[in-house]
C-alpha cells in the first residue's frame, strides 16, 4: 500500500467517533463499517492530503484507487 494512504487511513481512524459510527450503522439497512467521521472532516482530510497527489495523476489514480477498496465508508468519501 502506498505511504500516502496509509497516512490517510492513519489520520482518519484518530477521529474515529463512537457515538455517530453506532448512530450510522443503525440507518444503513445492510451491515457498513464506519468510523463515525462527518462530511466536513472527510473533506477537511481529502484538503490536506491533496497537494501530496496534485499534477501527479498515476500517483492519485493509485491512492485513490486503494482508498475506494477499503471497507471503512468514509475513506472512499475522502478519496473523491
């Protein structure tokens, strides 16, 4: 796995939230593994993980592409 996504899978488990991945299992109908982070964090993280990818597309195709085979809902969201 590329050191970039596992900085960003790192950096997104320290704002795992109990309480909202408990309230978001509980609306998905189907079994989903989360980690409870809101929107605006997930996009707050893609913001800072983008000039590490930027102007270098087979470097951004290969971490988004590894974010999004992930299981965890939220790292496909910071992916896009």
């Amino acid at each position: 796995m590329n050191p970039i996504t596992e900085e960003i899978i790192t950096e997104t488990r320290r704002h795992y939230d109990i309480r909202r991945a408990a309230a978001s299992k509980r609306y998905f109908r189907e079994t989903i593994e989360t980690w409870g982070l809101p929107i605006p964090k997930c996009k707050e993280i893609a913001k800072r993980f983008y000039p590490m990818v930027k102007g270098k597309l087979p470097l951004a195709i290969e971490v988004t592409g590894e974010l999004h085979s992930q299981t965890i809902i939220e790292l496909p969201i910071i992916g896009d």
